[in-house]
C-alpha cells in the first residue's frame, strides 16, 4: 500500500465516521421530535378531557342555575301574593 493509498484511506475513515456522526445526530433529533410529539399527543388528549369535563359541569351549571331561577321567581310570586293578602286584611281591620 502505498502512501498515497493510505492517505486516501484516512480521509475515507474521517469522512466516513463524520457521515456516522451526522447520521446518528440526525437519528437522535428524530428520537427527540417524536418523543415531543408523543407529549404533545398526550397533552391533547387530557386537553380534550378536560374539555369535556368543564362542559358537563357548565352544563349542570346553568341547569341549577335555571332551577334557581324559577324557584325565585315562584317564591316572589308567593310573597307578592302574601303581601296582598296581608294589606288586604289590614285594610279590612281599619275598616272594621
């Protein structure tokens, strides 16, 4: 083997392992992005949960929101209407 050959076979062995090099940083970012993606994935789907979750409990919510609401309109119309008949009876004894 001549020097030149052995020359030649050294810049060869660098090129080759700096091509080994590269290739295995390429294959660990890979690693990397997929495990992000595998994360984000994740984060999404307990997103998602959440996110229905937070509409069941809005939804019971406003469901006793609502029956709050007529429970306070009928107890307002059974005050009214007991104020009316108290006057009425008020009235009656001044009258009587």
């Amino acid at each position: 083997m001549t020097e030149s050959s052995a020359v030649e076979i050294e810049i060869a062995t660098r090129r080759l392992m700096a091509a080994l090099d590269a290739l295995e940083s390429a294959v660990e970012r890979r690693r990397d992005a997929d495990r992000d993606e595998n994360e984000l994935a994740a984060r999404i789907q307990a997103l998602g949960a959440d996110r229905s979750r937070l509409a069941d409990e809005l939804d019971g919510a406003l469901m006793k929101s609502r029956k709050l609401e007529r429970t306070n309109r009928e107890i307002s119309d059974r005050l009214d209407s007991a104020i009316v008949t108290i006057r009425s009876v008020l009235d009656t004894g001044e009258d009587g």
